[in-house]
C-alpha cells in the first residue's frame, strides 16, 4: 500500500515536469505572482504598482512569449496607436547629449529622486560606438545604424518610435518603452535619434 503511494507521487512528478499543461502553468503563474508580491517591499519611488502587468505584459507571461499571431498582430496594433510624435515635428535633436545618455545606467531605483532625470542604458543590450567601454549583447548591434539605413527622415521616426515603444513592433521584445512608460522624455529621445542617425555621430563612424 505504502509502495503503491510512493509510486503514484514519483509518477506525477514525472509527468509534471515532462509536459506542463495549461493548467500547470496558471499555477506556477499564480505561484510566482504571489511570491513576488510577498518579498517586493515599496520603497521610494519603487512602489507596489511596479509589479501590475498591463494587457500585453499578462499575454506575454502567458503564451511565454510566443503569441497567437491574432492577438499578437492586435496587440502591436494598440502599443502603435499609443505612440507619440514630438508635437513639432522634429524627430531629432543633439548627438553629444544622446551619447551620454545612451551610456547611462541610472535611473527608477528606490533611491532616485522623484523627478530626477533617467539615462537611456541602451549600452546595456546594443553595440553603439567604438568608444564604448563595454555593452549588452541583449539586443542587435547598432553601429553604423543611420550610415547603414540612410540619413533619411523615415529612419529618424523609426529610430524615435522604437525608442517610444519598442513592443509596437515586437509585442514580446525585452527592451523597454520608454517613451510609453515615461522613463524618457521627448527631448531625450530626441536627443538619442541624433546618437543614432546624425552622420557627425560616433555611431555612424
Ligand atoms: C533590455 C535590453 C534593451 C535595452 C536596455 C535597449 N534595447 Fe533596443 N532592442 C533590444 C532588443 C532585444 C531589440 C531587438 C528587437 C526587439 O526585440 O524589439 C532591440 C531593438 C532596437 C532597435 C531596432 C533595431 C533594428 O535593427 O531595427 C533600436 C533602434 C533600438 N533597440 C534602440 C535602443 C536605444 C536607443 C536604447 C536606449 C534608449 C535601447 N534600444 C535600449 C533590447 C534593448
């Protein structure tokens, strides 16, 4: 009898962890939520709302990353329409300003201050510049990113709407909206545009 019992929890756990149902994965989901929300602590400007998923972020979780392609040809869709161009039409702005932020990490940690600008930390996840120190490999290479493409007004609103919001092109992607989450500010990405696409630029040299 006891035998028996043993062999039946050796039996589920082989089969848990050998195919993982729908049914599985809500629970693990469900699990792992409840964790997250038990030992995140809000501090500073780091409070608890950091831990809600909007719409896209929930599909993300729950198809790991791999949507249906309806939902995700409708959820491209909504983080396009989200998407706002600089009111003055002018897509670029200051290279040596998006240089410097384009290298720096800081930014939306507790002990930031509220208001306090954020930097780019595009190094992070992309190849920039030559003279870069370092940098992620999260993200393709972006050297030579306007001398490649064209120094064309086109490729300037694709460098700031990717920058806006990166997910409006790939739903799942790791890379951050910054524009949408409000990390950067317009002229910021403004200032970034120009790191990428202004011919002067170490980038495109
Ligand atoms: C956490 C990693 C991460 C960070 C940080 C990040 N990116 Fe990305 N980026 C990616 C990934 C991954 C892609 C590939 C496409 C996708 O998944 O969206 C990408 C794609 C891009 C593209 C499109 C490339 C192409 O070939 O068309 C541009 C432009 C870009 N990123 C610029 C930036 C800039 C500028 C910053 C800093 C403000 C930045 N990224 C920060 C991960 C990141």
């Amino acid at each position: 009898m006891k035998r028996a019992i043993i062999w039946s929890g050796v039996l589920a756990a082989a089969v848990a962890g050998g195919c993982a149902t729908t049914a599985d994965r809500a629970a693990y989901d469900a699990k792992a939520t409840a964790t997250i929300q038990r030992d995140f602590h809000a501090r500073g400007i780091a409070t608890m709302d950091r831990l809600e998923q909007d719409e896209l972020q929930l599909a993300c979780t729950k198809y790991r990353d791999h949507l249906p392609a309806d939902v995700e040809k409708r959820l491209a869709a909504q983080q396009a329409a989200a998407i706002r161009l600089p009111a003055d039409g002018k897509l670029s702005g200051d290279w040596k300003r998006g240089a410097a932020l384009a290298e720096n990490g800081r930014g939306m940690t507790w002990s930031d201050k509220p208001g306090q600008p954020s930097g780019g930390s595009c190094y992070n996840c992309h190849e920039l510049a030559p003279q870069q120190t370092s940098f992620g490999t999260m993200g393709p290479s972006l050297r030579q990113f306007g001398k490649l493409r064209g120094y064309t007004a086109e490729v300037q609103k694709y460098a700031y709407e990717r920058i806006y919001n990166s997910k409006a092109f790939t739903p799942c992607s790791a890379m951050p909206r910054f524009g949408t989450s409000g990390t950067l500010t317009e002229a910021q990405i403004k200032d970034l545009v120009a790191y990428l696409t202004d011919p002067e630029s170490p980038v495109n040299k």
